[in-house]
C-alpha cells in the first residue's frame, strides 16, 4: 500500500475531506441560524469569508439576535478566536524556514481542525510541506464557506438545524480529532499526556469558576503547554 504523502497540494486537499463532512453539517447549522436572525445569502457567506470560525459566528448571531452593542459583538469575537493565536505561533516554529507571507497565509487560515489534522500529522513524525498544509486549510476554507451559504438558502425550509442533528456535527468533528491526538500522544508518553492532560482539566475546572469560559480555556491551554514543555519525553 502506497504510505499517504504530506508533500503536495492534492494530497492537502484529501487530508482535509473527513473534516470536509463534518463541516457540511455544522456550516449549515450555522447558515441556517444566520438566516433566521435576518441576514441575507449574501451577508452569511460574506461573514465566513471574513470571520471564518464557526463558534464566533454563532456568537455573532446570537447576539444580533438581541441587539446587542457592536462594540460587545467584537470583543467577545476577539475572545474566542484568541486561541488562534496559540494555534498559529505553535504551527509558525514548524514552518521557521518558510517566509513570512507563507506563515501568515497558514495561520490566516487554520482552524481548530484544520490544527488537529496538521499537528496529528506532525505527532507522527511525518515531512510536512506548506504547500500540503495550503490545501488542508484552503479545502476547509471553502468547504466552511459553500456549507453556510448553502445553509442560508435552505433556512426557508429549515428553522430549527437541531431538528436533523445538524448541532451536533461539530461536537462529532471535535471527538475524532481528540481521539486521534491522544491516542498518538499516548503511544509516545503515556505518563507525560496524562499528567498534560489532568493539567489541562483541573486548571479549566478552577479557571471556570472565576473568569469567562474564553479565558479559562486560553488560560488553561497556556498551562498545559507549560506542563508539557517541562516534563521530558522519556517515561
């Protein structure tokens, strides 16, 4: 059997095709929901093009939904796409060689997924190109984009996404890829994940209780890496 290549652009776009299925799902959700609070074909597919992160426009509709200040919509987008800034600068030290308008194009365009896929890829030790990580994020981008649009042109017929199981697409997406990032981890330090990963739950259970649930996860994130880079690799 021919060993899956992380070299070209083509093989970028097929690395991105599970993530592509769950996308058609949460991205008409998303397009459903934007339509029901008044915005147009044009205005949800103009948002994903710009916004591109499906819980901040979730937000976003929601609070349209209740007038609320754009002033408030803003900061509370910039809160929940903070840890994309994590995201980035992890992904930035992989590609140093690279020059900057490529990491830039990269980090524009990565995503919680998108991340998983590449740092899995990463995990395992395999010769990843920026022109295979274009197509990943390049496929998803336009997969995110065509879902919500066609979401908005079916919120006609559909006023409730909940009630095809739409809302839960992402919830899906999310456990396949955390699967697949421990179980990598694991086989490489079972001791180091785990003390990472009970790191990363009791900070977010105490963060919780005191700041909103952005901070407690950009916060609790920023300690696990800490646990993470502290502890060696050797068990």
């Amino acid at each position: 059997m021919t060993e899956k290549g992380y070299e070209t652009f083509r093989e970028g776009f097929y690395a991105c095709l599970p993530t592509v299925l769950g996308y058609a799902g949460i991205g008409i959700a998303a397009g459903v929901v934007g339509k029901s609070v008044g915005l147009s074909v044009f205005q949800v597919g103009l948002m994903s093009i710009l916004v591109y992160a499906g819980s901040a426009q979730f937000i976003i509709c929601g609070m349209l939904a209740i007038q609320a200040p754009v002033s408030a919509i803003i900061l509370t987008t910039f809160l929940v796409n903070l840890r994309h800034f994590l995201m980035s600068m992890s992904v930035a030290s992989y590609f140093s060689e690279e020059p900057l308008v490529t990491n830039v194009g990269i980090g524009s365009l990565l995503t919680d997924e998108s991340y998983g896929v590449l740092m899995t890829a990463i995990a395992n030790d395999h010769k990843i190109s920026s022109v295979w990580t274009h197509g990943l994020n390049i496929t998803a981008y336009l997969a995110w984009i065509g879902s919500t649009v066609v979401g908005a042109m079916l919120g006609n017929w559909i006023p409730d996404p909940n009630m095809l199981g739409l809302d839960f697409a992402l919830v899906a997406m999310f456990a396949g890829l955390f699967v697949l990032q421990v179980d990598t981890a694991i086989k490489k330090s079972m001791k180091k994940t785990m003390i990472v990963l009970i790191s990363v739950c009791i900070s977010l259970y105490v963060l919780m209780r005191f700041v909103s649930p952005e901070v407690a996860v950009l916060v609790a994130t920023l300690i696990g890496c800490g646990v993470g880079v502290t502890i060696p690799d050797a068990e």
